[in-house]
C-alpha cells in the first residue's frame, strides 16, 4: 500500500524505510514461525527461538535505519552519533542474537542468568536505538527540537515497549493465578499484542517525520545511500544467520546438549527412558 504513495526504487531518501518495513515484516513471521514448528522436536525448538532471537535483532537495526534516516534531532544531524548510528545498531543485532541464543543454554542449571541475560540482550540494542527519541521527548526544547504531530507516536510507541518488557519479565498474570491464564490471557500473548502494537504506533510516527521533515533532511543531511543501507542490512542478515549456524553445531554437538534438550520432556517420560 505504501509503494503506491512512496517511490522504494528510485527515491533513495525512502530507502533506509525500505529496510526498515522489511524487518517489521520479518520478526512478526519469524516469530509466528517459531511457535508454529518449535513443537515438531526438541532440536526443533531452541533452533526455531535460535531464529526468531536473530529476526529480533535484525528488527532493531530497522528501528536504527529510521531512525537515523528521519528521526534524528535537528542539531545532531551529520554529528558523531549520526554518522555511526547505523553500523554501531548492526553491530548491536550481534550482541543481541549471540547474548539471546547463548541465554538457551542455561535454561536448566542458570535459568536466573538465563532470563537476565536474554532480557538484556533485547534491552541494551532498544536503549541504543531509541537516543534520539528519548532526547527529543525528555531533553529537546525550541525551534531545533523537531518537535511535531510524530512525538504522540513516538511516546505510545515506548509506552507499549516498556509494557511489553514488563509482560516479558514478570510473567503476569499467570503468575498470580496459575492455570487460568494457560489458553488465552497468559503474559507471552500480551508481550506479542503489545509488541505489533507498538510497532504501529512506532510505523505511523516515523512516516510521519518521514513526509514532515523531507525538505530539511534533504537539505542538511546525507543522502540515503546503497552501501549505507542494503549492504549494511545484507551484512547484518549474513553475520546473523553466521551466528545461528555456529549455536546450531555447538547445539548438536555439545556434551550438554541432552540436558539442554531434556528441559522440555515431562518428568513421567523421562523415567521411562532407558
């Protein structure tokens, strides 16, 4: 719908969106993936999480594409943080998906560390990406703020991203009433309903800032470029899948690896093993 209004072939200054709406596309699927097929064996399962961890990671590069494209403070713009946003956002995606699949393990001997660690591998890339968010909604006053109808979505869009860490972290309300929530209400579908919500809110200010802020950004910010947005992003997937196959062979091949799969047997079965 938006490439009848948006020119993704020949106008470069729509190319870091481009990217940006791919990945939104992708963790969503990815992750509807992976509790579709996690169930069809044990292998099956950490290597689908292995997947959807990295299409998480890849998601927050398309967060920093945006960002860094369309979002950015006025006075920022061709500083610093502006010129190595996005590769220090690739770099990020793997400390993100290394930290997340390492995190599965520990699931059985540390699962305090493995829950900390996870929770921090998601946390630390979405702090970085959102810099300029949070200094123009808290720190930003005056003409040079960017300070237009884009900052309401912004802010819904942390709103419901903080919610949704919360949901991830606290596992609520289950927790408060165990078995009543184990169908429908339980914290992990809130966590995803709040995520996609979060994503719209997000979607809909950046294009907001995209329409507003095209003939300033034209004019004093650098031009979208091939290199600066589909290598990077090509890079980014390559090294991700990269890490996934490494984690898959250690998975397949370590000495834990039967621990690691017997966490999702019941304990009946596992008596009945030889």
């Amino acid at each position: 719908m938006l490439s009848y209004s948006l020119d993704f072939w020949r106008d470069t200054y729509c190319w870091p969106f481009l990217a940006y709406m791919w990945l939104v596309c992708l963790y969503p699927f990815t992750s509807s993936c992976a509790h579709t097929f996690s169930t069809m064996s044990t292998h099956a399962r950490h290597i689908c999480y292995f997947l959807d961890y990295a299409a998480l990671s890849l998601y927050s590069l398309g967060c920093a594409f945006t960002y860094g494209a369309y979002a950015m403070p006025d006075r920022w713009v061709n500083g610093p943080l502006h010129r190595c946003f996005v590769p220090l956002a690739a770099f990020n995606s793997f400390i993100c998906t290394s930290l997340s699949c390492y995190s599965r393990f520990l699931e059985l001997e540390c699962p305090c560390l493995s829950k900390i660690l996870r929770t921090a591998a998601f946390t630390y890339p979405f702090l970085f990406d959102n810099i300029p968010l949070f200094y123009r909604l808290l720190l930003c006053f005056g003409e040079d703020c960017a300070w237009n109808d884009s900052v309401a979505g912004y802010f819904y869009h942390l709103l419901f991203a903080a919610l949704t860490g919360f949901l991830f972290a606290s596992h609520l309300p289950e927790r408060l009433a165990p078995g009543r929530f184990d169908f429908i209400g339980h914290s992990h579908q809130l966590f995803h309903i709040c995520a996609v919500v979060g994503t719209h809110f997000q979607l809909e200010a950046v294009l907001w800032d995209l329409h507003s802020r095209r003939a300033w950004l034209s004019a004093h910010a650098p031009a979208g470029t091939f290199t600066g947005t589909f290598a990077v992003l090509g890079a980014a997937l390559l090294g991700n899948l990269t890490l996934i196959a490494a984690f898959t062979v250690i998975l397949l091949r370590s000495s834990g690896t039967t621990l690691i799969l017997q966490s999702s047997i019941p304990e009946p079965e596992r008596a009945k093993d030889p």
